[in-house]
C-alpha cells in the first residue's frame, strides 16, 4: 500500500500544527511510522488520501457506533445545517436530546449539555465539590477522564501510550487533591475513606475501562463504590463517555443496577459531532448557574448540528435495536484474533464487552493498570502494522479500545481474523530467525 501522499500531507502539518495533530495519540508514534491522512468513510471503511482502503476499528475513537456517513443522520445534519450553524440561544432540539438521555438513563434527571467529553468531567467535578464542599477527589490509574488538570494524574489513553501519566504544567496543588487507587481494588477505596472520607467530594470512575484498552470491572466493584460513596455522602461520578449508548442502549450502569449520583457522557451521543453532557440528580444538578451557584458555560454548547446529530443517532439506535449483533460479533472478532496468536505461540488475551475489545499482547488478561503496563508494546507495534499493510485499521496503541458498528458485516470480520493469522505467522517466523 502507497502512503506517499500521507507521508507529505504530515510533514506539512508539522510545520504548522503541535507535533503535526490534533490528539498526541494519532501521530502514530507508539507503533512507528508516519499517520495516514484520511479522506472519507463509509459504513465500516476509512479510504486515505493515497486512496487505500481499510475495515475501520477506530471508529473516530467511539462516537461512529452506526459507522461512517450513515445517511439518515448526515441528511438530517444537512437540513439543519441550512437553517444556520449556530445562534448562541436556545433550540428546542437540546430538550429533544435531552429528553432522550434522560428516557434512557433512569439516573439522570437534568442535563447540561458541552462540547466535549474534557467539559463534561470537569464540570461534573466542579459541581460535586460545590454541592459537598469538600475538595479532595478520588480517581483510578489508567483510568482517563480528558486532558483536565485534576484528572491527568496517572491517566490513560495518550498520556499512557507516551508513558507519562502525569503532565508538565499540573500545579502539585491540584494534584494533591486527586487521591488515585487502583481500578478493581475496593479494599484500597475502603481504606482511603475510612482516613480521608469527610475530604472527599467524589469518585470518578469508567465503569468499563475503555483508555488503557479495555478493562472489565470485578464483580460488585462499582456496586461496593456505590455503597462507600453513599456512606460518606460523597458523590459518584461514572464517566460513560464511552460505554454510554455504546454497550447497550442507554449506560453500562443499566446493565448492572447501578445508580450514580452524576454521568458523563459523549462520544455516541453526538453521533460524530463535538457534544457531551453532564447529567444526574435534579437535587445536585439544580445548583448549576443561572439556577445555582456552580458556573459553566460554552459557546457552542448545544448547538443545533451536534443535537440532530445525536437525535438521530439515538432514534436509529432505539428502533434498530442492534445491541445484541454487536456483542456477538465483537465477541467472534475479539476470540478470532486472540484464537489466532495462540496458533503462533504469541501471548494474546482478548476482553470485550459490547461493541469495545482490546487484544493483549500478555499471558494474562488485564484487571488494572500495573497489568496493562506489562503487555509486550514491541509485539503490538509488529500486530499493527502487520494488519495496516493488510488493509485493517486499528487504534495505534496497545492502550486503546477498539470499536466495532453496525456496519461491520461477517465479512469484516473474517477478513480481519484472516489478516491477523498472516500477521502472527510473519511474527512468528521473524522470532524464530531472529533467535
């Protein structure tokens, strides 16, 4: 596959553009070489600017839960779009979003709606301290709740992909008000808030681990969370700016009878246009200004092309149901891929749930972040870029989630199994010439 075109088209963004993109991740430099350039989707495939095709697993990182371009939702972005992109006052289609999220999701009584799924933790953290008044907070490694002060403390995504959990320019002061514990340990909560409980404004948390690949929670872990965070009357924040709308219709948390006290959501919701909320208890969310005394705003929060877009999205998703084919072939591609690099003698553990799946490159499947810390990144790198050249597009780092939409066929997926049996063979024989 030629990539020429791409090759030029990066260094070009380099000479204007902060490392030559947008989000640190899509530089390409956890697995080597230069980051395609990408020209359009349809359904399940991404066609760069070189006009290469590949089977997309990226899925713009969540939010094409439909796949690319669908029309029912890019003619409705049209309509809108003619009507004017934006007025800075309110449209009716943010209550008919707003009435959706909160139909699906019985924890969230009142929203407010941001531009990305960073304001939305930010603000949720914000508010939580403004109704307890408390400042310490509570979060877990590898764990990734956008580029927010308080929050890139041993995060995820990116910041792990570059292996430095903690970003220059953080304050120590903010930092120390962020307590981090390791996800799936309850004893290590337990023992933070029986010394520090009346500190604690709240615990943050992906209900499934989605930013350092994805990571399933115990059993009972986010219920036990529920219980110490009622105890010491702090307030729980699930982050389902990925799971949300993504694993079924609604958030992971309906799966399990979970009820937070505030949710984060993004991705799906806007159906690949910027938007994300905030949203929980009327009792907490009432304290947002102009009601309270908590502020937030943003210029293009709401506006009218990200709100049909997630309409749309939402009513296609509620009507087509498509939940249950989504796990099953995930679950086909996710064991394929993990069947595939045992036949290689390769060290390989799949977990998935839903329509997300990582492939670890570790005997052991991970339940935290010392454990993902511990994959074989070299191995990745090669299982990358092995799938590329075979015309499979995957996130581009061992610590992302992959996505599969409805428009993955089993087609795609056999495809994908079968590139990955030559790629763990091509491994294979490179170890054996190599030793």
């Amino acid at each position: 596959m030629g990539k020429k075109m791409s090759k030029v088209a990066f260094s070009e963004a380099e000479r204007y553009i902060a490392g030559g993109v947008d989000s640190p991740v899509r530089a390409f430099k956890a697995v080597g070489g230069d980051p395609l350039f990408i020209q359009k989707g349809k359904g399940s495939r991404i066609y760069d600017i070189d006009g290469n095709e590949y089977i997309d697993y990226v899925g713009s990182w969540g939010p094409a839960v439909l796949g690319h371009a669908p029309e029912e939702v890019i003619d409705a972005v049209k309509r809108v779009t003619e009507q004017g992109l934006s007025f800075g006052a309110p449209t009716i289609l943010e209550t008919e979003l707003a009435k959706r999220v909160i139909e699906a999701i019985p924890s969230i009584e009142r929203v407010r709606f941001v531009s990305s799924g960073t304001e939305a933790t930010m603000s949720a953290l914000r508010l939580a301290r403004g109704f307890t008044g408390r400042e310490n907070i509570v979060k877990f490694s590898g764990c990734y709740h956008g580029h927010v002060d308080s929050l890139l403390v041993e995060a995820g995504s990116g910041a792990t992909t570059f292996g430095s959990p903690t970003s220059l320019g953080i304050p120590q002061d903010f930092a120390r008000h962020t307590i981090v514990l390791p996800y799936n340990d309850i004893d290590a909560c337990y023992n933070v808030f029986k010394e520090k409980g009346n500190t604690i404004a709240c615990v943050i948390v992906e209900p499934v681990a989605g930013n350092m690949g994805t990571v399933l929670p115990g059993e009972n872990f986010l219920g036990d969370l529920k219980e110490i965070t009622l105890k010491y009357k702090s307030i729980l924040i699930f982050d389902e700016v990925l799971t949300g709308f993504r694993i079924t219709y609604g958030g992971y948390q309906n799966l399990i009878g979970v009820k937070p006290d505030l949710t984060c959501l993004g991705k799906v919701i806007g159906g690949g246009m910027p938007v994300a909320l905030y949203g929980g208890k009327e009792e907490i969310m009432s304290l947002v200004s102009p009601q309270g005394d908590v502020y937030q705003a943003g210029t293009l929060s709401g506006n009218p092309l990200a709100m049909i877009s997630g309409i749309k999205t939402l009513d296609i998703l509620k009507r087509e149901k498509p939940y249950v084919y989504l796990h099953q072939t995930t679950e086909e591609l996710a064991l394929g891929l993990e069947e595939e690099a045992k036949r290689a003698d390769l060290p390989a553990k799949a977990s998935f749930i839903g329509s997300m799946f990582t492939l670890f490159f570790s005997d052991k499947r991970p339940e935290n972040f010392d454990m993902v810390k511990r994959c074989d990144t070299s191995l990745f790198s090669q299982y990358f870029n092995g799938m590329l050249k075979n015309g499979v597009y995957l996130p581009p780092s061992q610590f992302e989630t992959n996505f599969v939409s409805c428009a993955h066929t089993k087609d795609d997926i056999r495809r994908t199994v079968d590139a990955s049996r030559e790629v763990f063979r091509d491994i294979k024989r490179q170890k054996r010439f190599l030793s």
